[in-house]
C-alpha cells in the first residue's frame, strides 16, 4: 500500500491574500518594565542634563543673533 499525502499548500496562499497579509501592530515607544536600573537612572540624568545643554544653547543663540527690527 503505498503511503497518503499527508500535506500541501495549495490554495493556502490565495486564503491568506484574500484579507491582506498585515503587519503586525507595533507600538511607538516600547515599556522599559524590566529594563536594567542602573540603566534606566543614568537615561533620566541624561534626558535632564540634554535639555539643559539644548535650553543653554538657545540662549546664547539669542545673545549671538539680533534679528534686525524693521522701522514701521
């Protein structure tokens, strides 16, 4: 006796693209739930310690550049 066919894709793949193959959903920003501490409290001091760096730089922009005030 000779054996069965135990498997084959046919049709499978007209099924699947019958409703779209989509991607699955991917948030935008992952949880950090169970990341390293350490880590995590040296990317707080480094958040705070970019903006201060980035507002300090707008400020001597400020200084650097007068815009000209044109006379009405």
């Amino acid at each position: 006796m000779t054996k069965s066919k135990n498997h084959t894709p046919h049709n499978q793949s007209h099924k699947w693209h019958r409703n779209g193959i989509k991607k699955p959903w991917s948030q935008k920003y992952e949880s950090l739930k169970g990341v390293d501490p350490k880590f995590l409290r040296n990317m707080c001091f480094a958040k705070t310690n970019n903006k201060k760096v980035f507002l300090g730089r707008l400020g001597r922009l400020e200084l650097v550049y007068d815009p000209p005030v044109s006379p009405l």
